[in-house]
C-alpha cells in the first residue's frame, strides 16, 4: 500500500526548499542595497563643502559681490 503522506511530504520539502531560497536571494539584494546606501553617504560626506559663506551683503571683500544662492563656477565644476 502506497504511503498517502508522502506525496504531501515532498510537496513541503519542495516548498521549503523554494521558500529558503528566496529569502536567501532577498536577504543578499537587501544586503547589496545597505552597502550602495552606505557608500552613497560615504561619498556624500566625503564631497561635502567645508565651509559655507555666509552673505553678509555688498562689500568690498566679497568676490563679484557673491550672495548666498550663487555659485562659484570655480569650485563647483
């Protein structure tokens, strides 16, 4: 007499075998995400500006009498 469990058994080993791998798969992209993730803001902090000027309004020592929204073609090529 045929074991009527069995077919059901390899049905959920199947299933768990397929169930395994996908969460393995999904694990290593989220993996792969938070190391982009991470090297973005690594890159991000390492181009940062250092030093931000502040528009004090038109002065002689400002160059091109600069406000705050301009850029400096110079610096941010």
């Amino acid at each position: 007499m045929a074991d009527p469990y069995k077919a059901i058994a390899e049905f959920q080993n199947a299933w768990f075998k397929a169930w395994l791998n996908s969460a393995q798969s999904v694990s290593g992209m989220l993996q792969h995400l938070l190391q982009l993730q991470q090297k973005m803001f690594t890159h991000a902090v390492k181009y940062q500006r250092d030093h931000i000027e502040i528009a004090t309004g038109p002065s002689l020592t400002d160059k091109y009498g600069k406000r705050a929204h301009d850029i400096d073609p110079e610096r941010d090529v």
